[in-house]
C-alpha cells in the first residue's frame, strides 16, 4: 500500500492532542525550547513520560544528547509561545524567562503543568528519535490547556464544562 504522506499527516492531524514545549539546557547552560504535541504519559511506577524528536529538527542535536527535559504543557493562551518555538531559527530562552525544578531543565512561567525529567531510553524508530525520561519532579496548576486538532489550536475549555 502506498500512501499519500501529505493526506496521511493530514489524517494524523484528526487526533487532537494537547501542546507541550519540550526545554533543556545547551552546554553552555543556556535554555531551549521546542515545540511538541508527540508527548505521552507512559507509566506511574516508575513516573516515565515520552515525547518524540524528528530526526530533520534544528533542535536534533541538542535535544537528542541531553541527559534532562522539561515537557511544559501549554494554558489555551500561550498559541503566541508555541508557534514561537514550532518555527525554525531561535529557540533558545532568556535566563530570566523560566524557573527551574530537580535537573535545571527551564519550567516556563504560565504552564498548567511541567515535568521535569532525566532521560533514562532513547528509541529510534523511523524518522524520530523517542525520549523516554523519568519525572524527577513535577508541577500542576488550575487553568485550561491548548489543543491542537486539524492544524489549528483551541482550548480544553469545553471539556472542563462536562
């Protein structure tokens, strides 16, 4: 069977996902993000979460050789933040525009919840790399988180009222 990898993504992109920007520290100690919705929740016992790498990312090398991440689950009003960081180009953080948990990976400010993890498997597995991490450390907060479904954002909001 062949596929249609235009209309294959594009069917893909009928799943709604939450949006999360994945941050880590460079060697210099220098915070960067990237935009993902490839995260998962992946046991309790131990708390492990993943989240998946594509190997043409601008981000590939950094990301695919760090021992820590964040995974920073996005509010309905930070569309602004995740594009910034879904582009290609800059994406590293201001010293001062995050706070950090157990392994210094950036927690940015707003989020309804963060992750702070060490990366314990890597996977390759087609054009991605998956990072699985262990949660060393964790944050919650009461809000409304963005959604991405069929290229376009939304919010969570709807789901809060059922």
């Amino acid at each position: 069977m062949t596929f249609d990898l235009k209309d294959y993504r594009s069917a893909l992109g009928s799943f709604a996902t939450g949006v999360t920007i994945v941050t880590t520290l460079d060697s210099n100690g220098n915070g960067h993000g990237l935009t993902v919705n490839s995260f998962a929740s992946v046991s309790l016992d131990p708390p492990l979460v993943l989240w998946c790498l594509g190997n043409k990312s601008d981000s590939y090398d950094l990301f695919s050789k760090c021992d820590a991440y964040a995974i920073n689950i996005l509010a309905d009003n930070q569309g602004d933040l995740a594009m910034r960081f879904a582009g290609k180009g800059d994406q590293k953080l201001a010293a001062g525009d995050y706070a950090t948990l157990e392994t210094g990976s950036p927690v940015l400010p707003g989020t309804i919840a963060a992750f702070d993890t060490k990366v314990v498997q890597r996977i390759e597995a087609g054009d991605h790399l998956i990072l699985i991490g262990q949660t060393l450390a964790y944050q919650r907060h009461d809000g409304q988180g963005l959604a991405y479904f069929r290229g376009q954002f939304g919010s969570t909001s709807a789901l809060a009222k059922s």
